[in-house]
C-alpha cells in the first residue's frame, strides 16, 4: 500500500478498513482487499493518532496543532474540533464515553463525549506515547475496578484509577520510553 510521503505515525483497522496516520498531514483510507486507497483526509498539521468512533461513525484525529477532529466518515467532513492539550498530541483511546489524549505534554486529558467534562492525570515526567484500560469485573459481571494505563518518554508505565484519576503504581524498570501497551488474556 503506497500512498504516504512521509513516516506513518499510526495505523487502525475497523470495520474492514485500514487508517493510516502521517506527518504528510493526511489519513488515509485503504481498502485492505485490493490494497487500494479508497480516501484521504487532509489536515494542516502532521497527524500522530487516527481511531474510529463506531457509535458516531466518526474518525477522530490527534495532531501536532494540539487539536482533535471528529471527521463524520459519511460526508468525509469535520464535524467538531477543539484544543486538547498543551503541546503536540501523541496517542490517543476511546473508553466508555470518555477521550483519552495524551503527547508531548506529560499530562493524559480525559474528555467526556456526552457531557464536555475534562479530567486530568497527572504524574508522568515526559512525553506520554501510549494509552490504554483495562476493565476488571467481579463475579457478578459488575465493575469491579477501571484501570487507565500510561507508558511514557519518562521509562515507566502508570496505572490510574479512571474514576478518582490517582495513580496506583508507577512500573519502572524500561531504560527508554514506553511507546505501546496491549493486555493479552486479561
């Protein structure tokens, strides 16, 4: 699949497409079938994070203008768009009804989609490079505890509580920065 002139910051596959995020400004669209560019979505900043919301048939953006775009994939437009950090945005995760967006500013910003609400966690000492939760569940099929976990420029990985936003554990123990965090087998 050629398409992007310059590095790919991220790739997301959903409902059979591939996403592909660039410093060349753009997304792309690949039909992973044909290997084929079905659209691009152009920007005027390099794009870092690409994910799709299902529920709103969005695609939300993070870019090094610190803004977030919610592109409806129907019409292909941007729907809404606001600031999100401080400093250049690096990854991004969707959980529940809430936006975490984290970057170049050591502080990971939770925005609410239905009602505008922000929290902030804050701990980490540099750049955060990766987000993701983690949901553990009692017996009954409740929630038990809401976990987001951190890895960041600064070596560590932190696990918040998502409710309260206080860090439980600091994992120390990389000698560079955590650039990606998966959970495999719960």
């Amino acid at each position: 699949m050629i398409g992007h002139i310059n590095k790919i910051n991220h790739l997301n596959f959903e409902n059979g497409s591939l996403f592909s995020a660039s410093q060349d400004c753009t997304v792309r669209q690949w039909n992973v079938q044909n290997d084929t560019c079905t659209r691009i979505f152009k920007f005027q900043d390099p794009v870092s994070y690409s994910i799709v919301h299902k529920q709103h048939n969005f695609l939300i953006t993070g870019s090094w203008d610190r803004i977030v775009r919610a592109v409806d994939l129907k019409n292909g437009e941007i729907d809404r768009s606001f600031v999100a950090s401080r400093q250049a945005i690096k990854c991004l995760h969707l959980y529940d009804k809430w936006l975490f967006v984290g970057g170049m500013d050591p502080i990971v910003y939770a925005y609410d989609l239905t009602s505008g609400d922000v929290k902030s966690y804050e701990g980490h000492q540099s750049w955060v490079l990766s987000i993701t939760t983690h949901v553990i569940l009692k017996e009954d099929g409740s929630i038990k505890s809401q976990w987001l976990l951190t890895g960041s420029d600064d070596t560590t990985v932190r696990i918040w509580d998502i409710v309260s936003t206080k860090c439980m554990e600091k994992l120390i123990g990389h000698t560079d920065g955590v650039t990606c965090i998966a959970f495999a087998n719960n």
